[in-house]
C-alpha cells in the first residue's frame, strides 16, 4: 500500500501534527486493508463449505459456480498479497 499524500496546510507548518495527521491516514489505510482481507477471507471459507455440500448433494452446475467464485477469491488474496509485498516489504 502506497504511503498517504496528506496535502499540506494552507499555513505550511511542517510540524509534529502533520506527521502525525500523515501516521494517522497510513494506520487507518492499513486498519482498512486487513479488514477487506479478514472479510474475503470469511467469504472464502463460505464458499468452500458450500462447494463442498454442493458436490455431496451431486449438484455439479453449483459445484462448479462455487468452485468458480472460490477462484476469484484465491485470485483476489493472491493480489493483496503481492500488494503487500510490493508497498511494504511484507511476505505474505
């Protein structure tokens, strides 16, 4: 994740409280980003279990409809995790 671009005051203080101010955006852009990643997560673990009663109840079209949204959410924490890697440093 990118560092906040805090603009500056109109006065130009280049002060303790515009650092803090910049610390403050950067903590709730990362408080913001784990939470996405916690609910995909969720959201992951949801689908595998209906995937999973899909296929006992031999219902392949929804097996394959979950299988597919399944997917996309390995595909989409495959990306923040390479977002994270790139903007911090932070293997993942």
């Amino acid at each position: 994740m990118k560092k906040a671009n805090i603009k500056k005051s109109k006065f130009g203080v280049n002060g303790p409280f515009e650092k803090a101010r910049a610390n403050l955006a950067n903590f709730t852009e990362s408080a913001q980003f784990s939470a996405l990643i916690q609910k995909t997560i969720e959201e992951l673990k949801n689908i595998e279990e209906e995937y999973e009663m899909a296929l006992f109840m031999d219902q392949p079209e929804l097996a394959k409809q979950k299988k597919a949204e399944q997917n996309e959410l390995l595909a989409t924490l495959a990306y923040a995790s390479t977002l994270l890697e790139n903007e911090n440093g932070i293997s993942a």
